[in-house]
C-alpha cells in the first residue's frame, strides 16, 4: 500500500530500504534524537544493525495488521528516502483516536515534504481508517515540527505537563488535533494548498 501525492510517496518501510535509511538517519543524528525518547537500555540500535533494523520494518506490519499503528517512509517520487510519518497509538471503541508523528532528514528540512505527508496521512486516518481525531504532541521549542501542524492549521488544546520522556527527561508537550468533521469542512482547502493541481480524479471525486 502506498499513498501519493504531488512530490512524495508513502509506504512501508522495507528491509531493503535500511542503506537509504541508515544513511538519512546517520547524518541527521544530532538533528533528530534530541526530540525522541531515549531507546531502552540493551535495545539493539537499527542505525548500527540491519537485523534491527528489519525487526522494526516488522513490527509496524505486525501493528498495522492489529490496527494499533500504522508507520510510512516519505520518498521522494524519484525513490530518495527523506524521513517517515505514521499514525500511533490506535484506540478504537469510543475514542476513534490517534497521534500523528513525523520526521525528515534535515537536508530535506523546509522543503514543504513534510505539510504534504501529513496531509496524506490525515487523509487516510480519516477517510480510509473511520478515525475521529488525530493528535500531535510537541516540545514547545520544537519550532520547526510546531510549523507544520501551525501550516496545517491544527487546533492547540494547550499543554500536557510532563507528558513524554524526551532524552531521559519527562518534557512538556503542546497538543495539537483535527477531527474529522474538522476534516470534512477543510479537507479541500488542505489538499489544494499541499497536494496541488496534480491529484487524480479519483482523488478530487472522494
């Protein structure tokens, strides 16, 4: 399964995609570490080792066959690997829920791949998956990630205190969401503004 827009692709992320990944993620360490959780001591580390790094290709299959999370490469449409995006924390019954969560290489940074992501993203949470709300949380001094959802236009419910472990250290996280009649009323505004004039017509009939 992939989902397509003007620029990028996303799809599964694949054993054979770990040179293009390990690459990403290597020259981007510093960039993007100092925003994610700190790997559990004794976790084998998927930059260093392709067997880890296949063994966490399976688990988002193992979680998208559960509908518990469902995880993307974003490629470039010339085939370049430049970050990923992905739905976690799937709850269904009367939640409907999930968090939206995405990175990008830094040499890509500010390009606009990642806006069209997330939009796809939503897209599919929405449309595809029934959800009824997305979530995304955020180190208040995250500014570049925060840019994204402000371009989007997701709505700020205000901080959750100490709400995740960033680095060791239980950080403070601004949250964000969209529902899906949110989705509804501005779904064509969205896609015009970062899918463009390039969706089929399939995709400007759903």
């Amino acid at each position: 399964m992939s989902l397509t827009g003007p620029r990028v692709e996303l799809r599964g992320l694949r054993a054979d995609d770990w040179e293009q990944w390990r690459a990403v993620r290597t020259r981007s360490r510093h960039w993007l570490e100092r925003w994610e959780p700190r790997a559990e001591p004794g976790s084998p580390d998927p930059v260093a080792r392709r067997d880890a790094f296949v063994a966490r290709c399976g688990s988002w299959e193992r979680q998208r066959a559960f509908d518990t999370a469902y995880g993307f490469g974003i490629f470039l449409r010339g085939g370049e690997l430049v970050g990923e995006v992905g739905l976690g924390t799937v709850l269904r019954g009367p939640f409907q829920s999930a968090y939206v969560g995405y990175w990008v290489d830094e040499a890509h940074a500010g390009n606009g791949y990642v806006p069209e992501a997330v939009v796809l993203t939503l897209r599919y949470a929405f449309e595809e998956l029934s959800l009824h709300r997305i979530e995304a949380v955020i180190v208040p001094r995250n500014a570049r990630s925060r840019r994204v959802v402000d371009k989007l236009g997701l709505r700020a419910e205000g901080i959750a205190e100490r709400f995740l472990q960033i680095q060791g250290v239980w950080e403070d996280h601004l949250r964000y969401a969209i529902t899906a009649d949110e989705w509804a009323a501005r779904r064509r505004g969205l896609e015009r503004a970062f899918l463009g004039r390039r969706l089929t017509a399939v995709e400007g009939a759903r």
